[in-house]
C-alpha cells in the first residue's frame, strides 16, 4: 500500500508476496500495463490513506478485494491500525494487515 511512484510497491515485498504467499498484488511489477481504471483506484486508495480517510481507505481496497496489506512505511502501518485493519505482522521494517 506504499505510495511509491510510479504506484507499485518495492520488487522485493512483491516477489516475497506472489511467490510464497499467493498475494495478488493489483498493479504488479510492470507498472506501464496497468489499466487506467486500476491507476486511478490506486491514487484513490493513497490519497485515502494519506488523507487518513478510514471509511474511504476501507472502500477502495474493497473494490479490489484486497485482503492483505504490507507496507514498508511505519506510518502507513499507524494509520493502518488506527483505521482498526488486523494487524497481523509489525516489526521496524514492515507490517501486514487484514481488511
């Protein structure tokens, strides 16, 4: 859920993700095919969470279906959890939560 431009997360989280988890991940590592539908709910759901917009963060990530969310950014994973998302993993370097 990093909003790293251009709009994936870092190869490394989704290889881990992919490969040993069977995580779906909606923009993948090729960021240039991305659909125009996928980008746009993508800035949506990081200016939800920047905004710190719970419900919206809530509903973006619905449309989607997605079920897990990591991020490498501590305070994303504060918002995460004040946003009540089950935490199911955090260190210094990452988190994981349940939608």
């Amino acid at each position: 859920i990093d909003s790293n431009l251009p709009h994936v997360a870092p190869k490394n989280i989704i290889s881990i993700a992919t490969q040993d988890y069977n995580l779906p991940t909606p923009t993948g590592i090729y960021y240039p095919a991305t659909p125009k539908r996928t980008y746009e709910l993508v800035e949506k759901i990081n200016k939800s969470l920047n905004d710190k917009n719970c419900k919206e963060l809530s509903e973006n990530l619905k449309i989607f279906d997605v079920k897990t969310i990591i991020s490498q950014k501590q305070q994303n994973c504060e918002i995460l959890r004040q946003c009540n998302f089950k935490q199911i993993y955090s260190d210094k370097d990452v988190c994981f939560y349940l939608r």
